[in-house]
C-alpha cells in the first residue's frame, strides 16, 4: 500500500503535459484517461482503499484503453502517461487482493 500512496504523491506533483489537452490516439482521449484513473485512485485513497464496482470496471478500462496507445504517446508525455498507468494497475492489484 505505501507504494500506491508514494506513487499517488509523485504524480500529484507533476503538471499534466503541454499540449495533450484534447489529445486522442486511435479514438482514445487521454485527458478523459488522466481524469478516470486519477479519480478512481482519489475515490480509493480517500475511502479507506476500497472501490465500487462501477469504478473498478472504469479503472479496468481505462488502463487497459491507456495500455493500447502507450507506446504511441509523444516523448513529452510518456513519462505521465506511464506513471499514470502504472497508478492504475497498483490500485487494481490491491482492489483484486483486498477481495
């Protein structure tokens, strides 16, 4: 769990890339990625490291949806967008390990 807090604070930390606002990559709009995963890991922070159902399948989406285009992204990005998806996939380790 100390890493999913480390990483949440590092990220929170860094500025969202210059010029990916509205950006999409194969139909897939990465500042829509960025707020449903950032939210998903808020929600479970913020209530006691739990998720709902419903956010669980959005986080599982949204980092599956970010796992397709990653490599995709322009350099100046890709370290958000990778630590962002590495964010994701921590907190769907732990939700599928707290079950």
């Amino acid at each position: 769990m100390n890493e999913i807090y480390k990483q949440w604070n590092d990220f929170q930390n860094q500025r969202y890339p210059e010029g990916f606002g509205g950006e999409e990559i194969d139909g897939i709009d990465l500042t829509e990625l960025d707020s449903s995963i950032a939210g998903c890991v808020s929600t479970f922070i913020s209530s006691g490291e739990k998720l709902d159902p419903e956010r669980i399948k959005i986080l599982k989406n949204c980092v599956s949806d970010l796992e397709k285009v990653i490599q995709k992204i322009r350099k100046e990005g890709k370290s958000y967008f990778s630590n962002l998806h590495k964010l994701g996939n921590l907190v769907l380790i732990q939700v599928s390990n707290g079950s």
